[in-house]
C-alpha cells in the first residue's frame, strides 16, 4: 500500500516552544503503525530530522505501532531551531488524527505553532 505522507509546512518556531507536539488518536479498530518525523529547517536548506521521544525522553522507534482508541504524545525538542516541520506518515486508509504544536517548558501550547489534523497538507511519499 502507498504510504500517505502529511506535513504541517514550515513553522517558526514560537520564541518560547521548546517542543514541538504530536497528538494522535486512532480511531480505528485495528493498530495502526505510524511514522513520525520533525525537520529542522533552520539553515534553510539541508534540513536536519530531529529524534523523536515519547514519555519521559524516551526515543521512539518507528513505525511506531498506536493500537485502537488509544492516544499517544510523540514530540521533539527544538533546542537551536528556528523553524521546522512536522511529517505524518502512514498508510493512506488511516483512521488517525494527529494535531501538531509548538509547547513552552511550562507545558502551554505556544499561539502560532498549532496546526491541527485538517490543515496538514499532503505531500508526495517521495519527499520523506
């Protein structure tokens, strides 16, 4: 099966985000494997992928397996980034929403980083 790829575009990174957040669900009645990726685009050119972590700076290994309706919060730390860009992988007949934003050390979501799941846009799988 093609793999769907989905991107949240380049952001700038919020002056006080020192997170960049996944939130995803599946809706589905079957596991669902998912693969996360965070771009550092900071140079503006040669983009740099960026460990993933889950929990408590837990690197995660992909694909990640979300079994049904279960939720989980993947993120990336943005330590020296200015802008970056959220990749959703997984197979086109997904029934995952995933919602994207930028979080200060306090835990607030920071205005200006969120991108929830029906503004990412599709990119070709090539890309990723």
């Amino acid at each position: 099966m093609n793999k769907y790829v989905l991107s949240t575009g380049i952001l700038e990174k919020a002056p006080r985000a020192v997170n960049a957040v996944i939130n995803l669900v599946n809706l589905s009645r079957k596991d669902q494997e998912i693969e996360i990726e965070v771009w550092d685009w900071s140079s503006f050119s040669h983009p740099m992928k960026l460990p993933i972590i889950i929990g408590n700076n837990i690197p995660v290994i992909f694909p990640y397996r979300l079994s049904p309706g279960n939720f989980e919060e993947i993120y990336a730390h943005l330590t020296g980034v200015s802008f970056y860009e959220i990749r959703i992988i997984h197979l086109k007949e997904r029934k995952i929403i995933a919602n994207c934003f930028g979080r200060s050390i306090t835990s607030v979501a920071q205005e200006g980083n969120t991108v929830l799941d029906q503004q990412l846009i599709k990119i070709d799988s090539n890309c990723s």
